[in-house]
C-alpha cells in the first residue's frame, strides 16, 4: 500500500497482559516515530527511529513500554504488564527524512483499551 | 523547547461561512509547523506545512495558513467552510533537530453547521 499501516486496528486485552502493535511506514522512509493519543494527554512523542542508528527513547512514558525497527522497514511497540492509563490510541508515522521540511505521515493508529 | 497552543478547543460555523482555528507556538528556533487533520477513527493527515518559505501557505481542500513572527501565529483559515471540513484538527511545531518528533496542541474539533 501507499501509506503507513498499523495492525491491528483495535486491541482489548485484560489489564496485566502483554500487547505488541506493529507498524509498516512507507517504503523508502528511514525515519519513524510512534505516538500516543489519549483523551486528556493529546498527542504525545513516544520513540523515534532513524535509519541504523540508536533510537531516540525519551518519550516512552515507563520501562514496560518498549519498541524495535528491524532496518528501515517495520517495527513494533511492546507493551507488558498493560494498566487501565495505557488506553489510547497509539499512532505511528514515517517520513523521508529527519529534516524538519520532511512532513509526517501517520497510520491510522491501534486503538487499545484495558480492561 | 517548542509548544503549540490552540485555542478553543471546539469551534462551530454555518456552512459557506469562514474557518479560523486558532495556533500560537513556542520555539527557541526557527520553527517548522505543520496543521493537520483527523476525521473520526482515522489517523492525521496532513493539511499544510510552513518550512520557512513562503509565510503564506496553501493547503489541501482549500485551506490556508498564514506564518506570522511578530506574534508567533500560525492560524488555520478556509474561506467558505463545507459539511465535509467537520473533523478535529492539529497544529504542531519541530524545531527540525535531533529526533524532530512534533509537539501538537490539544487540538480543535470543527463542527459545520447546515
């Protein structure tokens, strides 16, 4: 497909279980980036990637959010012992580049809710 | 450190009748800012960008916005609003360093009415 692709769409799990979403940005674009959207938070940075190198982790809000990118191509955000705040919808958008001219472009998100 | 700001978080107008949402920003440097859209279980797309060209920038479906320093503005306008422009939109800035990541305001949710 032409754009980014989140799977899946929606996700309801029991609180204390693990959850892993997954994201396919646009072929060709080596950076990518997830966010959350949440009612009251907005929409928050969580984790960058760029090409190879280290991922930018400073949004992640707490040590059981984690997320991996195998080389330019898909990644995923692992959530474990899941609590009823990590309900939201979680984005993901790739770009071109890192450039600040390089605009985003963002999947249609995983909707995840805790019981 | 960079923040937007929009303010109103709900804004209604009669159809035909002028869009202005509303964005101040925050930004040590020269910023980069962006306005999008989100229609319900959707994810944001992209209206318009301002990357330090032109101060005025035209977007898709007719809308406009307009890059003002001296009041560090950077408001959403579509002349004659449509039923189908109904939908929440988003400003955010980058200070296109490091990860780039954008900070997006809270958001305005426009509703058109017939």
């Amino acid at each position: 497909g032409a754009g980014v692709s989140q799977s899946p769409s929606n996700k309801v799990t029991e609180k204390g279980k693990d959850v892993e979403l997954r994201c396919d940005p646009i072929s060709g674009h080596t950076a990518l980036y997830w966010y959350r959207q949440s009612l009251g938070q907005g929409l928050e940075f969580l984790i960058y990637f760029q090409g190879n190198s280290a991922p930018d982790k400073s949004g992640l809000p707490s040590d059981r959010f984690s997320a991996e990118r195998t080389g330019e191509s898909v990644s995923t955000l692992t959530i474990q012992r899941t609590q009823q705040e990590d309900s939201a919808v979680y984005l993901c958008a790739s770009s071109a580049g890192q450039g600040g001219n390089q605009p985003q472009h963002f999947g249609d998100g995983t909707r995840l809710s805790i019981l | 450190a960079q923040s937007v700001t929009q303010l109103g978080s709900h804004v209604s107008v009669s159809e035909g009748a002028l869009v202005l949402l509303r964005c101040n920003y925050s930004s040590s440097v020269p910023p980069y800012l962006f306005w999008y859209v989100q229609y319900p279980n959707q994810g944001l797309q992209l209206l318009l960008k301002y990357t330090s060209a032109a101060t005025l920038v035209k977007g898709i479906n007719g809308f406009e916005a307009e890059f003002k320093k001296s009041e560090t503005s950077f408001h959403l306008t579509k002349p004659s609003a449509h039923m189908s422009d109904a939908a929440e939109y988003f400003c955010a800035v980058s200070d296109g360093t490091g990860a780039n990541n954008l900070f997006f305001g809270t958001g305005t949710r426009l509703t058109v009415i017939p």
